[in-house]
C-alpha cells in the first residue's frame, strides 16, 4: 500500500528553511525582517486603502495640521502649549480624555515636534517594541521559529502594528512601547521610568499594569502557597517599583486636580449611549480585537482550567477580564482591548508548558494564518 505523504510535510521543509534562515549572529533581525514583511505586506498588499486614503491624508495632516476632521496631532500639539491647563471639551471626547495624558504633550514642548517628527517617533518606538516583544517571547518559548510564529500572528493585529498604521494620532505606539520596555527591564528605577511614561499616555496603560504585576508576583504566590511562608524579602524588586509607580502617579494626577483644576469630566448619559452601543455588537467588537490571537489565549486558559492550575487562571482571568470590560466600556473596542497584550506572554508560558512543541506549533502557526486574513480594523 502506497504511503501516502504527510499534510505536515510542506511545514516541516519550510521550518528547515527556516532554521538555516535564522542561524545567524543577527537572527533576531532577520526573524523582525520576515515577520513585518508578512503581516505588513499582506496588510498593504489586500487593503490599498491604507496606503491610498491613509498614508495620503497623513501627509495632508503634516501639510496643514488640524485640516482633517478625525486626526489628533494638532490637538496633541496644541495641548503641548498649555499641558497643565483645563480643558474645556465636551465631557467623554478624545480631546477630553486628554487632559492627564501628558506625556507626549511634553515631548512635543521639549523638543519642538511635528506631525511629520511624532508619527516618525512612534514608527521607532514600535521598531524599539517589537524588538522587546521578540526577546520575551523566544525567552519564554527558548525556540526561533515559534518565536516567529508567534510574532507574525501579533504583527499581523492591531497590538503589534499599531505604530505603524495608526496615522490618526491616538499615539498608541508610544504607550504599547513603554509598558513592554517596563516588564523588559528588571531594574527598578527603570521599571518606574517606563511605567510612568506608559501612564501619562494613557489611562489604560495603568489598568493594564496589572500584568507587569502578576508577571512578578505569581510565582512568589504558588511559592507562598505551596510552603505556607511568607517573608517581604520574597517580593521582587520590580513589584515594588511597580507600585510605588502607581502611588506616584495617583499622587501627582490628585495634586494636578487640585491645584490646577485638571480633571475628566464625566458624563453619564453619554456613557448610558456608549454602553449601548458597544453592548449591540460586542460580539464583533471583541474578534476583531485580536482577531486569530484569541486563539492563543483561549488555548491558555483552557489548559489551566483542564490542569486545575485554579489560582493561575483566577488571577489572569480577573485581569483579562478588566481588559475586557474596559473595551465594552468606551468607544474604541479595538484598541483598548490590544492595552492587554501582554496577556499573551503569560499564554505562551502557559502553552509551553503543557504543550508539546508539535501542538504549540500548531496552535501558533492557525492564529497567525487567521490574523493575516484579516484586515485591522479600529478604533
């Protein structure tokens, strides 16, 4: 009986391809390289209108800041004249829920930036966050080539191209790049800096610090658990700068109030209508948040409930839940559920521990595929 050949076949000869592909000194720019290469050229290559009304209006935006309804550099510039200054926009706009997101406004006054510079900023800011999210993976997955899998599939949602082709300055590069830099780097100080940075971008950033968190304090937990001992010397450093970060911020962002009036107001009809509408296509709402990068999420959260790993699974569901939660909350669904993407760094541990490298393979290799037959869409 003639065998017949295996459907793994064309996989096993392209991973070989790319084994000898990646067995470079300079793998790491070669494995960046081919992974954007993919996800933005299949991006550009099937929606055009991303290059033809994106790329176009963008460069009307450098022109003639503030010509095109819709774009945000001009507002973000203008803030940058008066950061501590109230504003007097409508409670629940974009321009409203500006007010404590300093960062960039400070940028903009310090070293005198333009459309032109700031969208050019964030392109390397996402070049600097890919490069980060690329060393956390292969460290968790200690394997190049799912290492790409996983970074062709993240390129290729809203998380890991933002800086790229978001041209409306919501400037969710910056904060994406500074939150990653802060669970990238152990030291506290540096932990503080970014962190910081991260916060006074945007709001979310600070929700979502709960994964930097639980990134350090989970094992001293199942430690605690497992010995039933505690001492403070147990706490990581970053833990505690962590929190001292938050203090911080909480701190300066009540003395802003205070003392210059600064605040978000809030309006409860607006956020009665918002709700609505979010509830009314919530489903739509939350797949093409992450589009086939629920699939590694799902498959993490299924292995823990099937291995009872009870703790692990109430702790980052809590936290992916919040995520959530904020997503159906505001208007742009898309991008204040891609704040949470360093969920899928606890995903990937997870997988890689109860997975074998041929199912994980699998798992990574199908999100990638249905995220590149997707066209991204926000907010």
């Amino acid at each position: 009986m003639q065998q017949l050949p295996s459907l793994a076949a064309p996989i096993d000869h392209f991973e070989q391809r790319l084994s000898v592909f990646f067995n470079n000194r300079f793998w790491k720019i070669r494995l960046i390289s081919l992974a954007l290469l993919i996800s933005i050229g299949s991006l550009m290559l099937l929606n055009s209108i991303f290059i033809d009304r994106g790329f176009r209006y963008l460069y009307e935006e450098m022109r003639h800041p503030g010509v095109l309804d819709g774009f945000f550099w001009d507002d973000i510039i203008r803030q940058s004249e008066h950061p501590i200054e109230p504003n007097t926009y409508e409670p629940g706009t974009h321009e409203a829920n500006q007010t404590f997101r300093l960062t960039i406004p400070l940028l903009v006054r310090v070293f005198h930036l333009g459309v032109a510079k700031l969208y050019l900023l964030q392109v390397v800011l996402g070049l600097i966050f890919v490069w980060a999210v690329t060393g956390i993976a292969n460290k968790i997955l200690q394997d190049k080539i799912l290492t790409f899998y996983f970074l062709t599939g993240f390129t290729g949602i809203y998380a890991g191209i933002a800086f790229f082709i978001n041209y409306f300055g919501h400037c969710d590069g910056y904060v994406f790049c500074f939150m990653v830099l802060a669970l990238y780097f152990r030291n506290p100080l540096l932990v503080i800096i970014f962190s910081q940075l991260a916060f006074w971008c945007d709001e979310r950033a600070l929700i979502n610090s709960s994964y930097i968190g639980l990134w350090y304090a989970l094992p001293v937990l199942k430690v605690v658990i497992e010995t039933r001992k505690f001492d403070l010397r147990q706490i990581p450093a970053p833990l505690v700068a962590l929190v001292v970060s938050v203090l911080i911020y909480a701190g300066i962002r009540k003395w802003l109030e205070l003392t210059y009036g600064m605040k978000v107001g809030h309006d409860a009809s607006w956020s009665a209508r918002t709700l609505a509408w979010s509830m009314s296509y919530v489903g739509d709402k939350m797949a093409r948040g992450l589009e086939g990068m629920w699939l590694v999420l799902l498959a993490a959260f299924w292995a823990l409930a099937v291995r009872r790993q009870w703790l692990e699974l109430v702790l980052l569901g809590g936290a992916w839940l919040l995520t959530m939660v904020v997503a159906v909350l505001v208007a742009d669904g898309t991008r204040s559920l891609s704040f949470g993407f360093m969920a899928f760094f606890f995903a990937l541990a997870i997988l890689h521990r109860y997975m074998t490298r041929n199912q994980l393979r699998y798992v990574l290799l199908t999100s990638a595929v249905i995220s590149l037959m997707y066209s991204i869409s926000f907010p």
